[in-house]
C-alpha cells in the first residue's frame, strides 16, 4: 500500500504523519519502528497516526503516536501542535480538538503561525504517574551518578524531573536509560533535567521514553514547569528552552497545563508500508 506522509517538527521533534481516517493503514508496532529508523526508514522522533474520532468524542480527529520501538504513546504536545496545523485549514477554523488516549486535548492556531494546546490536568498523585509504590511525587526517592530528588507527575505519560544546577554537564545518554527503566516506573518513564534560569525561564533536556533525547519534548516542558512551580522554583507561567527551541508553558489555576509553540513543515513524501515488516 503506497501512501502519502508529511515531516513536520516541533521544535526539532519531529514527526512522520500519516493520515489514516479514510482506510485503517495497517501500522503495528513492528512497522511503526522500522519507519521510524533513521538509517532504514524515514526516520522521526514518532510516528503520528491521524485516525477518525471516536463517536460521542467531540473532537475533530484521533491522533494515535507511536515511539521509535514501536510502543504506543499517550500524549505528546508538539505532535499535537503539528496535526492542529495540518487540519485547522482542511476544517477551515482555528479552534481544533484532538483526541489522544490520555483524553480530549483542545487547541488553537494562533495568528502568528504557533499552536496553543490544552494538555489537561497534571497528574500529581503517585498512581497517576504511576509509580510502582506510594511515594511523595514532589520528592522521589530516586538518584543515580549525581542526580537525585526527582518531582514526577503525569502529562498523559509519565515524567520524572531532575531539577540540576547545570544541565550541560548531565550525561544524560547514559543515565537517561537507567532512569526511563528504574522498577519504580511500571510503564517507565519520561526523564527531565531542568536548570532554573529565573522564576520564569527553565533550561530543559529530556530523555523521551522509548525515544531517547530528542530536541524537545512538549510534555515534558509541561512537566518540567509544574513541578519546579511546585518546588517553589518558577512561576505558574515560563518559557522552557530546550535544544530545538522554546516553549511557553502556563499552569492556569485550574491545574490545566497550556502549551505554546511553534510548527514547522519539512517535506512531504510517500511510502509503500508493504515495504516494511507486517
């Protein structure tokens, strides 16, 4: 089956979309992996499967994310932010709802060309995380090679976050897999390592679960700036600077976490999907 598929990018995450609400496309996690392959497919942070809404959803489309190992993902904010922009035109209206496993994420295109999106309510309690036993989520009993003291919480997906005095000097390729696999996630987990700038600027470096550092992460900017505001470490509202650009973040007082940032097109292409394992 010869299909088309966009590259797009959220600032440098970046995803292959795929568009399969007029006929399933047969994507299992063994083809979503080797697509994913940078060197034997096309290569992306994640695969995006845009699939029609479920009926009685309110929203405007199913987004379905596959990491690079072929797992299924529950959130993730830029891709978000890239299928509004693809179908705020198609829909001819700015306002978008899209539909993940973790539940409804509403979003808008703004006049500048950048994507707000609604990523719903932090999850603050240890079984939202989830972690593996009850534990204070604000202080993890976790540490390894001179990391410790973690806040953790769910944006849809588990996040851990390391709050350090120079995230430059983490060797995170190396500590990021341990942390992502510790017995103390069940379904592993998103690893941030956050420097505080000043109460509205974070320094952000993530090792995505099943992904491994990529250039930014959505979720875990949102992670990030709630529990360093939870810490008493930023405001309820920042900019998060990560390697592939910046974010905004704003955790409104109804424990919504709004997430702002840019989308970008890289090209646009086909596949024949019966080229890849079934």
């Amino acid at each position: 089956m010869i299909t088309g598929f966009v590259k797009m990018h959220g600032c440098g995450n970046d995803f292959v979309v795929l568009d399969a609400r007029a006929a399933a496309l047969g994507i299992t996690p063994a083809r979503a992996a080797a697509l994913a392959d940078r060197r034997r497919g096309i290569g992306c942070d994640q695969l995006i499967i845009i699939e029609p809404a479920p009926e009685g959803s309110n929203a405007d489309a199913f987004m379905r994310i596959r990491n690079p190992d072929g797992a299924e993902a529950g959130a993730c904010g830029n891709a978000t932010r890239c299928v509004v922009e693809r179908l705020a035109a198609e829909a001819g209206r700015r306002h978008l709802v899209i539909r993940t496993v973790a539940g409804n994420l509403p979003a808008d295109l703004l006049d500048d060309g950048r994507v707000t999106v609604d990523m719903g309510p932090a999850g603050l309690n240890w079984t939202d995380v989830p972690l593996a036993r009850r534990m204070d989520t604000l202080h993890l009993d976790l540490a390894l090679g001179g990391v410790a003291d973690p806040a953790a919480c769910s944006m849809g997906n588990p996040h851990a976050t390391f709050f350090v005095g120079d995230v430059e000097a983490v060797p995170i390729e190396t500590l990021g897999p341990a942390l992502e696999h510790d017995a103390l996630f069940p379904e592993r987990a998103n690893i941030g390592f956050a420097q505080v700038l000043g109460p509205e600027r974070l320094r952000l470096r993530v090792w995505e679960r099943g992904a491994g550092l990529t250039l930014a992460c959505g979720s875990g900017a949102c992670a990030a700036l709630v529990n360093a505001h939870r810490r008493g470490l930023a405001a309820r509202r920042a900019t998060v600077v990560m390697d592939g650009g910046e974010l905004g973040i704003a955790w409104r007082e109804d424990g919504h976490v709004l997430m702002t940032g840019p989308v970008a097109t890289a090209f646009t292409g086909s596949v024949d999907l019966a080229a890849y394992p079934p």
